[in-house]
C-alpha cells in the first residue's frame, strides 16, 4: 500500500479516498468484529427504511379505501328539504352551474329494524332509482348475488350486506319484516308500521358499516311506506371529483337554492375518522424516522471504531503528504457506503412487500386461522396498501441525509489525528 502511494503522484489522491474508504467496509481477517458492526449498521438501516416504507403505504391504503370504498358507498353531499320534493329534477339546471358535480339521483332514507326467525338486526335502508344510482355510488359492482336492476317498483325488493343477511340468516328469496321507527293509530289501539320485504341481491364491499348495516330498496317503494305521492322524493345525492370540495360547494348550492334547503356532507359522518387516518399517518411518520435515525446515527459508531482501528493507516497517510480533508472523505465515504446500501435494500425490499402486503397478511390468515382485521372494529376486514413513489423518494432521502450526517463527526476526529502520537505505540 505503501509503495502504491508513492508511486501514485500527489493529485491522484482524490479518488484513493473513494477505493480507501469503500476497502474499510470489507470484512478482513483482524477487522472482523469492525466489519461485523459495518454489517448490522447497514441491516438496521435497512430495516427501518423497510418498515417506514411498508407503513405508510398501509397508512395510504387505508386513506385510498377510505375516499374510495366508504365515502363511495356513503352520500358525498345531499341536498334536502323538510317536506318532500315533488319534482327533484327541476333542480338540474342549479346544479349544472357547478362543474365540479359529476353525478345526481335521489333518494330516500329510513331507519328501522329488520327480523327474520327471531333474529333481529338494525338497518339503514336507502331508497334508490336503480337506473340513476350508478351515476353516485359504485354499490352496483359489489354485488355478490343480484343485481341493481333487481329491485323493481312495486315488489318491496330488498338488498343487503352479506354481514346483516348472515346475523338475520337470510338468502336470496328469503322473505324478512321490516319495522319502521313509527307507529300506526287504529281503533284496536297504537301497532308499530311492519312491511314484508324479499331479499333480491346481496352485496359485499369490505366496510363493515356498509355490509351491516345498509340495505337498498326502490325509491317508488320506500316513497309508499312513507305514504308519499309517487314522484315524490327526501333529497338529491350528489357525487364530486374532489370529494373534499363536497362541503363547500353543497353550502353554497343549498344558499343559492333559498327556502328550506340545507346540505349535509360527508364530513359530518365521516369527517373524524378521515382526519383520524391523515393524523394517525403523521404520527406514525413521524415515529418511524427516529427510528431510522436511530439506526443512521450506528454509523456514528462503527466510524468512530473504525478510526480507532485505523490510527496507523491514518498517521502513514498523513507522513506521505495527505491533507486532513482527504482523510476526512475517506471516512466520509465509508459511511456513506454504509448508508446508500443500507437504505438501498431497505428500498427494495419494503417496496416488494408494501406491494404484495395485502397478500401475504391473508396468507397469514389463512395459514393462522386468525383474522386480523375484524369489520366489527375497523372500518374495513382488509389489509390495503398502496405505494407512492413520493413517500419512497422521501424515507430514502431523509435516510441518505441522516447516513451522511452521521458521518461527520468521526471523519473529523480522523482528520484530528496526530502522526507522531498515532505511530509512537506501532
């Protein structure tokens, strides 16, 4: 080596730190435990940049099938009116001035109970026009047994999540009663308002709110269980592009409609749980970088004990004419080396999984006979992850910045190493 550097003119100096540094990461037979403590360097690195990028993309999974699944199935905005509307579509030309509005159709909700065979089973059932519902909601592809079209006016046909239809015990064809939260006078005394109902469709979407608790109905039949003329709707639902413009412009399309029209928006049902998810992201963020800061500053460890190691090398280098900034990059480069291969693999490797994590969670439930996700207490039964080369971008930046951070004060301390002092014990 000695020969080398003297053979080799001064100038030549500059790329040495590069090959001299990059050869201390290399296991050699007296530098084993130091390049052993280079190696779980390079594995933690690797395993927080992992996990950083696995989570967030869950966490982006999560926010996806919220905007998608949930806040598709739940009305968007809907534009109501105390006394029913005789004429909705007299309202098209207001909401034709509102680009953002995509999609229009009524509908009529009522809450009320379901039995069947004693059991019973609490229910939202929205009244639909089978025809105009695609144009709000994507219900329609989640059907697992019937379809939209099945739910002709006048036969009182009823579609429900495959969650109520197991608790009630109901299949297709099977009859139920429903119970309206109302009651009927009559000479013989007060009797609440019942109504036979045939299970036409089943749906599953993967919320458990929706396949539980929802139930979808003609908007003409509901219309005569309310006792309403025909024609005669509860409100309009509308679908946007940006489902965060929803609030604003139903405000403004309820002012500008006057009367005793008001809006109501997603935000209102849903609004917490959304913000809930974006913080829950932040925080666990947040959480995750220190422990890939954690893991970065281990360079500062194996750097400062590989200085230590390298005390002779450092004092011969100096002798042959190297200057304390040459000794300073060939540090540098060590645990940059260190860095950009820990976070490298960890990129790779946390990119494949947070692809196939949905698959190998219902491996592992499958294998385990566990399910992890339980639509009684999350909002969906699924594990959903979705990639976004932006968080990848960042984790892998903040991971290099962090990398080459740590690197700094060891590569001083090097730099601060005095030949005579350093020789005198070889």
């Amino acid at each position: 080596m000695i020969f080398l550097l003297t053979a080799i003119p001064f100038p030549m100096f500059r790329p040495l730190s590069v090959c001299i540094g990059a050869r201390y990461t290399r296991a050699r037979r007296h530098t084993l435990f130091v390049s052993f403590i280079s190696l779980t360097s390079i594995v933690g690195l690797a395993l927080g940049v992992l996990v950083m990028i696995l989570v967030l993309s869950v966490m982006n999974g999560f926010e996806h099938e919220m905007r998608t699944r949930v806040l598709g199935m739940v009305p968007q905005a809907t534009l109501e009116n105390p006394l029913p509307l005789d004429d909705w579509t007299a309202l098209a030309p207001d909401l034709a001035r509102y680009p953002e509005i995509t999609g229009s159709a009524p509908f009529i909700q009522l809450q009320g109970l379901l039995t069947h065979d004693g059991q019973v089973q609490k229910i939202l059932i929205d009244g639909i026009d089978p025809d105009r519902e695609p144009a709000v909601s994507p219900i329609g592809d989640f059907f697992r047994q019937g379809q939209l079209a099945d739910l002709q006016p006048g036969e009182f046909a009823l579609a429900i999540g495959d969650r109520a239809a197991v608790r009630l015990g109901v299949g297709v064809g099977d009859r139920l009663t429903f119970v309206a939260p109302e009651v009927s006078v009559t000479p013989a005394g007060m009797f609440p308002r019942l109504k036979r109902f045939r299970v036409t469709g089943i749906f599953h979407v993967g919320a458990g709110e929706v396949d539980g608790f929802l139930a979808l109905a003609n908007i003409r039949d509901l219309a005569r269980l309310q006792r309403w003329r025909p024609g005669q709707v509860q409100g309009v639902r509308l679908r946007f592009a940006d489902v965060f413009q929803a609030p604003q412009v139903a405000r403004e399309l309820a002012a500008g409609l006057g009367g005793d029209f008001y809006a109501r928006d997603w935000m209102r049902t849903h609004g917490n749980l959304y913000q809930a998810i974006r913080m829950e992201k932040n925080m666990i963020g947040l959480l995750l970088l220190l422990i890939v800061a954690v893991a970065a500053f281990n360079i500062v460890s194996t750097l400062v004990m590989v200085v230590n190691d390298k005390r002779g090398d450092i004092a011969i280098l100096r002798t042959l004419g190297a200057t304390p900034g040459q000794i300073m990059r060939i540090f540098m480069v060590q645990g940059t080396v260190i860095g950009v291969t820990g976070t490298a693999l960890g990129a790779v490797l946390g990119s494949l999984l947070s692809l196939k994590a949905g698959a190998v969670i219902a491996w592992v439930e499958q294998l385990s006979g566990h399910h992890f996700l339980s639509a009684d207490v999350y909002f969906i039964d699924y594990l959903p992850s979705r990639l976004q080369q932006a968080d990848v971008l960042l984790v892998c930046g903040a991971a290099l910045l962090l990398s080459f951070l740590a690197t700094l004060y060891p590569a001083w301390r090097a730099a601060r190493t005095r030949p005579a002092e350093a020789l005198r014990y070889e």
